[in-house]
C-alpha cells in the first residue's frame, strides 16, 4: 500500500479480463489510493470486470461504455466524467485491435481495410480520447499509452500492428508537444510480450515468448505487476519532467542486436 496517486481521479481503458495489462495496472493503481473509473467493450467485458472488481474489493468504481471506433462514445465518456469527478488526472489507453488474418504472413499482403482498423483502433484513438480528455485535465496530469517493440523493429507476424504502434509512438511524442505547455504530459510503456487475449490473435505468440525468455538479459519473462508498476509512475508526480517518453518494460529485451 502506498499513497502515490491519493486524490488523483484515473481513467483506465482496455481491461477485458483478468489477463489484461489494463487489469494489472488498475490493481495497483487501487492500492495506490487513485479515484479509478473504467471503460468497456460490450456488455460482456463489463460482467467481467464487475466480477474482478468484486474479487478486489474495489468499490465506487465508474464504469463507462466505449468503443473508441466511435466519437460519440468517447465524447460521452468525457462528458459522463465531468459531471462525475469534475477534474481528471490521468488517462490510460490500453486498447489495441487488429484482424487475425492481418497477424500472419508478410506484412505485404496486408489489405486496406485491415490497415486503416489497426490503425483507427489502435493508433488514432489515442488522438481522439487525448483530445476529449484535454478539457478535464488537471494541471500536473498525464496520459499513459501502452506499445510493443513490433513499433520499433521488424517482429515476425506483428505486421500491421507493428506499423499502427509506430504511429502511436509518434502520436505520444506530438501529444506530448501539443500538451506539454498546459503541464500536462503523455507517454508510452513498450511493455515485452504478455498472455493475454489481444497476443492470442498473433501467429506463434508462444513462439515470441519462448524466444524472449531465451535471449532476455534478465532471463526470464516480464510480470504484468511491473508494466502496472511503471504506470504508477507516470501517472504520479515522481514523473513530474517525464513527457514524450517511451519506457521498455522488457527485462532490457529491446538493447539487444542479435
Ligand atoms: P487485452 O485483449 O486484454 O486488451 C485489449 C483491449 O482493447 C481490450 O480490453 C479490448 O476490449 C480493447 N479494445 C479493442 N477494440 C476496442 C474498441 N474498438 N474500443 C474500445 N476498446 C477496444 O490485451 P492486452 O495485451 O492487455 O493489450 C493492452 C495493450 O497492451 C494494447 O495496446 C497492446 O497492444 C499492448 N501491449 C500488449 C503486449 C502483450 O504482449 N500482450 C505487449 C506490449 C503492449
């Protein structure tokens, strides 16, 4: 128990299940005494998260439907926080969605619609919710999105989604540009390979894993406690002169050159 984010009023975006980072982040986010609110996908997610909520002993949590595909949704989302907690102080977007075909083979053949969802959903809505959010933000506040190294280098099978979360890198650093005079910050975790439900979708994720266990400097995989960790971090005022950043959680995976 720590008192880091005491006061501070949280969104979090992208908890599916117990599996997800989103999860992870929101558990210690709740020991860190933060005001949380989640959004959802379908009336299913939102079952799923009161069960986990409830296993967690979180109370008084908001929980908001939003599929980022949509303004309105977003627009909704915003404006049903307003009247909620008033002031924000942080967003955490951990949404990423890509079609499973667009996860296997050569990134040549990807098709136009595929490309543009990957890139709506897991690139642009950061934008979007950045900009909803914008009005609601506290001074001192900040934005965490989540990334993966397919963003950076060339990972067999990330395909699409690799070139939708170079864009969100580049997006965190003009965010961060844009922002950054009203002392509000934005930044990326490049978190290393998880089991959850979004990595089912890529061919031979346990392939990826085995590999990252394998050549890992640290020898081994990353805990999901560590990516919540960092985002406690960047979303308390410890990371006052962070912005534009993006920190690897990865057991230092991402230094190597073979
Ligand atoms: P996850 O499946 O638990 O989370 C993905 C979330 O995206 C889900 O909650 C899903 O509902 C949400 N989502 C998809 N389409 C949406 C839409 N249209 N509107 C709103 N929400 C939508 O998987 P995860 O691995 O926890 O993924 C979270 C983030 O972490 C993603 O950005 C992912 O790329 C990133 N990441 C994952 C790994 C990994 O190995 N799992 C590694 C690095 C980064």
């Amino acid at each position: 128990m720590n008192t880091l984010l005491k006061n501070k009023n949280i969104l979090i975006m992208g908890v599916a299940n117990k599996w997800s980072i989103a999860w992870a982040i929101a558990k210690v986010f709740h020991k860190a005494g933060a005001k949380l609110a989640f959004t959802y996908l379908g009336e299913k997610t939102k079952k799923s998260i009161e069960k986990l909520m409830a296993q967690e002993k979180m109370e008084n949590v908001l929980l908001i439907p939003c599929d980022v595909t949509k303004d309105e949704e977003i627009e909704n989302t915003f404006n049903t926080l307003k009247d909620e907690f008033k002031t924000l102080d942080s967003v955490v977007h951990s949404i990423a969605h890509a079609k499973k075909e667009e996860l296997e083979g050569e990134y040549v053949d990807t098709s136009r619609e595929g490309y543009m969802m990957a890139q709506e959903i897991s690139a642009y809505s950061l934008v979007a919710v950045t900009k909803y959010a914008k009005p609601l933000m506290a001074p001192g506040g900040s934005f965490v999105a989540l990334t993966y190294l397919g963003g950076e280098r060339v990972v067999k099978n990330y395909n699409v989604m690799g070139v939708a979360k170079a864009a969100l890198e580049s997006s965190v650093k003009y965010l961060a540009h844009d922002l950054g005079k009203e002392n509000i910050r934005v930044n990326a975790i490049s978190a290393g390979p998880i089991k959850t439900l979004a990595a089912k979708g890529i061919r031979n994720f346990n392939n990826m894993l085995k590999a990252f266990e394998e050549k890992s400097p640290m020898g081994r995989l990353i805990d999901t406690e560590e990516v919540g960790n960092t985002a406690l971090f960047l979303c308390s005022d410890l990371s006052s002169g962070v912005n534009g950043e993006t920190i690897h959680v990865d057991c230092g995976y991402h230094i190597l050159g073979y």
